[in-house]
C-alpha cells in the first residue's frame, strides 16, 4: 500500500477567475492564496494536511470516492 505523500502531487493554490472549488471539502475552510494543496489522480485538490489525515483511514477521495492508493496488499 502506498504512503498518502505518493497521493498526488503538492503544489500552492492560485486564486483564477474559473475556479469552481474555493474551499477544501474536508475542514470546510477556504482556500488562501500560497495554501499547500495535493492534487488527487482524479484531479481533485484538498489541503495537504487534510488529505493526508484523510487518507491514512479511508483511501478514497472524499468526493467521488475513486481508489486512490491502490490496492491493499
């Protein structure tokens, strides 16, 4: 089974004028311009420290529940 830091890459977040998704679906809290964020292989991003925690229980992706570590050994 991978570690959540093999999840997806880590980057910063960019206020763009398309942005749909202005808030981590995990804590709730908006995203603020330089956030540390992980984008999942479904392309969907949340908070690093969230995602992290998140997928040390469950290894889906909280919002379209797509297996993002792999299969468990």
């Amino acid at each position: 089974m991978q570690s959540p830091c093999d999840a997806g890459p880590v980057g910063r977040y960019r206020r763009t004028l398309e942005a749909d998704d202005t808030c981590c679906v995990i804590c709730l809290n908006e995203y603020k311009e330089g956030d540390c964020l992980r984008t999942l292989g479904c392309r969907h991003y949340f908070h690093t420290g969230c995602i992290d925690s998140w997928l040390l229980i469950k290894q889906t992706c909280p919002l379209c529940m797509t297996d993002v570590l792999g299969p468990a050994l």
